[in-house]
C-alpha cells in the first residue's frame, strides 16, 4: 500500500503545483504590463539585479586562508542542464527502462519551473533505486563526467581557497563524493532524498528542497564568506551577495567555448578507473539517438560475431571493415625461428576482452589465449582457444611453459583492462616462460558503449563493443625483444616486465604506474576482483575504499 500512497501524493502535489505555478505567472504578467506601465523607472530598479565581475576577474594570490562558497551546477560545471547526470544514474544505476522512462518525461520536464523540474527527475531517477547502486555510480561512474565537465575558471579559483563550501539544490548524494574525493571540499550541502530501509522512495526528505541563500544565512551566520560565485539567476544573486566579493560565472561565446575546458593534464588527480556501459554525456538528444540506434547495434553486434566466429581471416576482415569495425595495424608479422621449439610469445596491452581475437585475425595465424576471468558465454563464442588460469605462479607457469610448446602463445600481463592512456602493472611471469617475446601495444575507441565493465555483467563485453557504430582497434606489432634483453641474456624477469611495459607505454602515448587488479576492483566494485568459492564464510570484514589516483611511478616499482 505505500507505493501507491506515494504516487497518489505526488499527483495531488504535481496538480496543486502546476495550477499553483500557472496562476503565479498569470498574475505577475498582469502586474508587469499594468501596475509597471504606470510606473516604469519603479519597474526598471525593481527588476534591475546587481552587477558582479565575471568569475575570470577574480585573482588567485592569497586565498590560502579564505572561505569560498559556490554551487556545482552552472558554476563548477560547464553544463546548464543537469539532466545527462540524472540519466546516467538512472541508466548505469537504475535500467535501461527507468533510463527509457526518464527520456520520455523531457517534453514534460520543460514546460515546469526548475524546482518541480529537479522533483520530478528525482523521482523517476532514484524509486526503488538501491542505497546499494547508488554508492557505485556515485564512485565508478559519474567522477569521470564531472571531470570532463568541470569549468577550468572556476576550478582554479576554487583550488585557491582554503576553505572550499558547495551549497546546492541538487541531490547531495550525487555530488558528495566526487566533490570531496576529488576537489578536496571541506562541506558540501544539497537536498537530501527520503530513504526506506535500503531503497531510495524517490521523494525529498522532511527538510524539503535545498535553497542556498537561506541554508547559507544559517550555517554561516554573521560571518560572511570571503568569496562567491553564482550565475546572475536572482536566487544565486540572492546566494553571493552574503559574500565580501561575488563574481558570477557568465555564458561564453559557443567560439571560445574550449578556454574554459578542463584539460586532462590539469585534472586534480587522474582519471585511471571508471565504470559502466555510456562512452558519452547522455544530453536527451544523445540519449534519443542511442535509443534509435539500439535496435539495429543489436543486429549488428550479432552480424559482427558471426562473421568473427564462423568466417575465414581475410573474409571476416573484409565484412567487418563493411560493417563498420575500423581495424589499423602498425608493423610486420613476426617471422617464427625454426629452430625454436618453443612458439612466439604476443605480449599485449589490455584493453578488452577483444584483444586476443582481433590480434589472431590481424595476423591471419590461430593463437591461443590465457586468461584469469573469463565467462561461460565469452570461452563458447570465442573463435579462439581460451585457456583459464589459475592465479597460483607455478601451476600457470607450467599451464603456459605447455601451451608455447603446441604453438603461439598471447599474453595479457596487466591482468585486467584500463580504458584510460595508462598502462597498469606488468606480472613478470611471462618473461621467465619465452625467449621469443613480440610486444604488441593494442588500443580501442569507442563512441557509444565501453566494453569493458567491473560490476556488470562480463559476458556483454564482447556485445557492448559490437554494438558502436564504429568501434575502432588500433594493433601495433613492435619488433621481438632481443635476446640479451630477455632472462635468456640475463636480465631478471622483473626488468624484462618493466622494459617491455615501458616499450608499450612510448609507442602508445600511455604512462605507466603501479596499479593493478586489485586496485581497479577495490576502487570500482569494492571487491578484489576475485571470485570466491560460494562454500566458504564470509569473514565479515569490510574492504575499505582505495583512493587509487595517487599512483607511483614505474620507476618507484621495486623488483
């Protein structure tokens, strides 16, 4: 019964606010073409709003004690519309329905003020939605767009500040994390959302909506802050003008639009790990055209691994390079040693669960590969031989010293992939297995869907890539290790890893770190990445989160 009481409230509550809205703006037209005709110079000083410099006035030198208090949507942000962060919420957290559901109400949502607007994203977005879901989105999905998103001005005015305060109307779970995992704010405040037991209702909490000019009033008292910064909307007029100095973030010229992208470079700290399924910011036109196209991605990612699976090299090159699939391939197939009994050993960068098909057919030669997790559906469809590894270093070694001995042999030594230009940590027990090493630096872009996931299901993978309109593989074969760089001329395993990571990292434009495995999955899904034995007990112990963007360099990396 508490469902339906809720959705019969929030009715009554949409009628009596949109009749409510409807009449006001009735009146205040009357008003202003009647009452302010008469009185025109009171009708100009009445609407006439205080004038405060622009955000790139504000000088940087001597903040490091001051207090600055902004909002994260138009200010911190470049966008004006915080509907792509309701959508990807509702895509990544939610479903690929709630998602639906949340694009048909745009033609609703723009006939509505802003305040029922952000209520009734809320509600589509977050009913029913698990407190569970939320913290994942909230920490692999959504720091990667605000990071794109960020408004470089204010940034660095904002990085100047002691004292860092955010007072928003938007959903403060929302925003919390990125904020201070991120931007290192000291206080971040916003509308609070209703919650039972381990699901979200979908409506605000008891204290209402945020609104920043009055909850800044009281949290700060008579103490003003030293520096705002709003946009010039009469309720953030209301907001800066507590302040000592207020500047306001103005809309740019579409030409100069990019002075005030955030570079990669300039990121706070670096974007290494994110997840989930959106390769794009979901504004209601690209979100529309990804619905559009679902359809027919479908067909084609089951067109694409047919042609895969079932079709000779030059033939599946040929009907993938008609379907869409971009493939480049940089560098020479490697000629085999005769004398060698052992078979070429493929070191490659990882970047999805492709890499080993596309390299196979690149070189037009049947290659076998290892892998640590690999689902049911990925090892059928795979047109490859897979073999499943052990994470135990003598029985894998023995596992690979094997196969080499049958044939080629293709490697993965990061463990898991990294959409972002960084490589993670070689495993050094490849170089102890082979004389014949060819280092291949793999990459992938996509437009649509990742197709990679953490949290997700994995067996998609493989259909998620499919599905972009053109996906593209970039294959780089680099010439073979020489033998007096191998353990072979007497190098350590290790130095041979870091050489051949390194050697990777030039030829891609990537950096390398230290990270691994565990690292993704403690900070993306808050495991280890391992899957464990069902009849074993829990031990109870909560895995803490890992601020993974500090990271070392390869050189700090100890043998």
């Amino acid at each position: 019964m508490v469902f339906p009481m809720v959705l019969l409230k929030l009715a009554d509550w949409l009628v009596y606010k949109i009749l409510a809205n409807s009449y006001y703006r009735a009146a205040t037209k009357v008003r202003n073409h009647g009452f302010f005709q008469r009185n025109p110079s009171f009708r100009s000083s009445a609407s006439q709003l205080p004038l405060y410099p622009s955000v790139t006035k504000c000088t940087l030198d001597n903040r490091g004690s001051q207090t600055l208090v902004c909002d994260i949507h138009g200010c911190l942000l470049r966008s004006k519309s915080f509907f792509p962060f309701f959508m990807l919420v509702a895509f990544e957290g939610g479903s690929i329905f709630r998602a639906f559901f949340l694009l048909l109400s745009c033609p609703f949502l723009w006939v509505l003020d802003f305040e029922l607007k952000l209520r009734v994203m809320i509600f589509i977005t977050f009913c029913g939605l698990k407190l569970k879901d939320m913290d994942n989105v909230t920490r692999a999905v959504l720091p990667k767009f605000y990071l794109e998103d960020l408004n470089l001005h204010v940034y660095e005015v904002l990085a100047s500040a002691g004292n860092r305060l955010i007072f928003t109307s938007l959903p403060r779970v929302m925003v919390e994390g990125f904020l201070k995992d991120y931007l290192s704010v000291q206080t971040v405040k916003g509308t609070e959302l209703h919650t039972r037991g381990q699901y979200y209702t979908g409506l605000i909490s008891s204290s209402g909506l945020f609104v920043k000019h009055k909850a800044l009033k009281e949290f700060c008292g008579e103490k003003m802050p030293d520096v705002g910064i709003g946009t010039r909307t009469l309720h953030d007029q209301l907001f800066i003008s507590q302040c000592k100095e207020a500047y306001v973030v103005i809309k740019e010229d579409p030409k100069s639009r990019t002075n005030s992208v955030m570079p990669r470079e300039k990121y706070p700290k670096p974007l290494v790990f994110h997840d989930g399924r959106l390769a794009f910011l979901p504004t209601p036109l690209a979100t529309l055209a990804m619905f559009m196209w679902l359809p027919l991605g479908i067909l084609l990612a089951i067109f694409r691994l047919f042609v895969g699976i079932f079709l000779p090299y030059k033939l599946a090159i040929l009907l993938g390079t008609l379907s869409g699939v971009r493939i480049r391939v940089k560098g020479h197939n490697p000629s085999e040693n005769s004398q060698n009994a052992k078979g070429v050993l493929y070191v490659c960068t990882h970047r999805t669960l492709l890499d080993p098909v596309f390299l196979s057919t690149s070189l037009g030669k049947p290659l076998t590969a290892v892998t640590y997790s690999l689902s049911k559906m990925s090892e059928f469809l795979s047109p490859i031989r897979t073999v499943r590894l052990t994470r135990n270093r003598e029985q894998d070694g023995e596992a690979m010293q094997k196969l080499l001995s049958e044939g080629n042999l293709v490697v993965c030594p990061e463990g898991t992939t990294c959409r972002e230009p960084y490589l993670l940590r070689f495993s050094s027990l490849f170089a102890e297995l082979a004389d014949e090493i060819v280092p291949v630096a793999m990459n992938t872009n996509v437009t649509m869907f990742y197709g990679t996931t953490a949290s997700g299901l994995k067996c998609l993978d493989p259909i998620f890539f499919l599905m972009n309109p053109m996906p593209r593989y970039s294959i780089h074969v680099l010439p073979k290790v020489p033998k007096e760089l191998t353990v072979a001329g007497g190098k350590s395993s290790h130095e041979v890893a870091n050489h051949i990571q390194r050697q990777l990292a030039d030829a891609l434009g990537f950096e390398c770190t230290t990270l691994t495995r565990r690292d993704k999955y403690l900070m993306l899904a808050g495991n280890e990445g391992v899957v464990q034995d069902r009849r074993k007990k829990s031990c109870g112990t909560k895995v803490q989160k890992q601020n993974v963007a500090e990271f070392t360099t390869l050189e700090d990396l100890q043998p």
